[in-house]
C-alpha cells in the first residue's frame, strides 16, 4: 500500500484564450501534490490511499469523489472546518505552469498528531509526504514527527517531495530547515532543479543531489523538465535518464505523476525497504526511472493533473 499524506488543491485552470478587456474563463480541476501522487499511483494498478483533511463544500465534494473515482482509498481523508485550498493557474507558451495560491486558513495545514494516528493507514509499505503542508506550520511539526517514526521503525519506505512554493512562504529560513530535516530523513527525495536553486541558489545539481544522497536517503531524485533527471545513490553512483520528448500541453502535475511512477515500479518489483533501495542493481533502477519519466511524459500531453492509466503506459512502452 502506497500512502500519501499531504493537500489538496482546486487547480483553476485557463478554458481557452483571453480576449483583452474579458474576463478570464476558468475550468476547477481536482489537484494538489498528494492528491496527484495518490490518484497516479492507483491508475498505474497500485494500492493507494490519501491521508489530507479535506474542507466543505463542493471542492470538498469534488476533491473526495475524485479520488475514489480513480481507486484512492478514502478512509484516511478526514472531514475538516477549514476551506478548501485554490490555486490559480497561469500557463505559458510551452504550457509550463505558474500558480496564484488562495491558501490563508485552509485545512490542509492544520493537522495533529492524534489526527494522523488515527488516519494512518496499518498496511502501507511506501509513505509519500511534501509540498506545502510538509513545511507550513502547525501541521509540518506532526507530519515531520510521523514520517520521522516510520523511518525509524523501519516498517515502511518514506519519500519525500519539497515542491517549494515561494509565493507561500513568510519565514525562508524555516522552510529551508524544515526541507533539510525531512530530506535526511526520507529514504527516497524527489527534487526539482527549480526547488533546488531556491533551496540553494546556484547550486549544482550533480554535486547537490549527490550531497544529499550522503546524507540518509537511499535515492535523490532531481528532475529538470525535459532535460535529463538525476539520480544519486549514497555510494556515490549518479545516473542521468532523459525523458522521452512529447507534445506538451501543459505540466500541471508532472512533477507528481514522476514520483507515483516511481512509486508504483517499487511496489510492483518488491522494493519496500531502505536496504532493497540500497542493493537494487543500476539497470533494474534505471529501468524503474525510465517508466516513472516516460508516466510524467504522458501527463504532459493532457490538460491539468492527469496522469496515465498502466494500460496507457503499457501502450507507450510498447511504441
């Protein structure tokens, strides 16, 4: 079981070009890190549930019929007070994604300990954590404390994702700290080279990802849009992978649909621990890179957060 704990987001999305002097049209799409993760994963035939807190209303309707229309388990989706998150969408010529977040006072952020204990799914096997709620307090302390658990009783593989928002955050140095704390503490990070020069402006990629791997993961994972991704290994090992060109219509989601492909491939050869990670040979991880790049590639050619069915990634493998 792949358990993913995070927010849930309306993507507002343009419908159409803008004449000037009109009013933008808008088409609401259910997304948000860890509902994306979730529903990729289970579309690609994995056992998948989502641990969020989710607001009233028809987002919140939308948000939950969502999942279980894609196969997520929704026993750990707790009902909240708060309001559902928004996020507006700007997309540029090449469709690559900008976002405008209305998030003040949402539910995601306001998680408790007692509430993640009892929403923790007993079978899962991979935990997913990031994005906005893994460092927006108060929630980021309780997440940060659970995953911080389930790595060191050793009963489940962590992963963690930072998808850095600036737009959101108020104190960097914070955030910063917080990234350090959940990255050393997951076996598997994903990485975008974007988040990365935020983290740490004019870093190298290579050297980066290499660093961190030293650090406690068994697997980072940088992703840098269609150039090569990265993948270092704590001894030292670091693969490149380039993903496979496509007709992008947008890359809302991506980034989200690389980590459930990911996921997934380790759920399907049995990886499930920090020491099998460490032990995979380069070819079968390579291979498992390739499928996670090649079900972020199929993402892209659809609008808003929609990722592959396994029949649409086996169809592709096979052209």
């Amino acid at each position: 079981m792949i358990t993913v704990c995070g927010e849930l987001v309306i993507d507002l999305i343009p419908a159409g070009e803008t004449r000037p002097g009109q009013a933008p049209q808008y088409t609401a799409f259910p997304g948000g890190n860890a509902l994306n993760v979730a529903v990729a994963a289970a579309r690609l035939g994995a056992v998948s549930h989502l641990m969020a807190r989710v607001g009233p209303g028809p987002f919140g309707a939308l948000l939950r019929g969502h999942a279980a229309a894609n196969g997520v388990g929704t026993d750990a989706m707790l009902d909240a007070a708060e309001p559902v998150s928004l996020a507006v969408v700007e997309l540029a010529a090449d469709g690559s994604a900008g976002y405008s977040f209305h998030t003040v006072g949402a539910a995601d952020w306001q998680w408790t300990a007692e509430e993640l204990a009892r929403a923790w799914p007993a079978d899962t096997r991979i935990v997913h954590v990031g994005s906005i709620s893994s460092w927006t307090p108060p929630g980021s302390a309780a997440i940060a404390d659970l995953v911080a658990r389930v790595r060191a009783d050793g009963t489940a593989l962590v992963s963690f994702d930072p998808n850095v928002r600036p737009g959101l955050i108020a104190d960097a140095d914070a955030v910063r700290a917080q990234v350090e704390l959940l990255r050393r503490t997951a076996d598997v990070v994903k990485v975008s080279a974007e988040d990365l020069q935020w983290l740490d402006p004019g870093a190298d990629l290579d050297a980066t990802a290499l660093a961190w791997a030293a650090e406690g993961p068994s697997l980072v994972v940088v992703t840098d849009g269609g150039e090569p991704l990265r993948a270092a290994r704590p001894d030292g090992t670091l693969l490149r992978r380039r993903p496979p060109v496509v007709d992008v219509v947008d890359t809302v989601g991506a980034g989200d649909s690389l980590a459930a492909g990911l996921f997934a491939g380790l759920a399907r050869t049995g990886v499930l621990t920090s020491a099998a990670l460490r032990e995979l040979p380069e070819a079968d991880l390579a291979a498992l890179l390739d499928d996670a790049a090649l079900v972020a590639a199929l993402a892209c050619t659809k609008a808003g957060a929609n990722p592959p069915t396994l029949a649409e990634l086996e169809a592709a493998r096979a052209r």
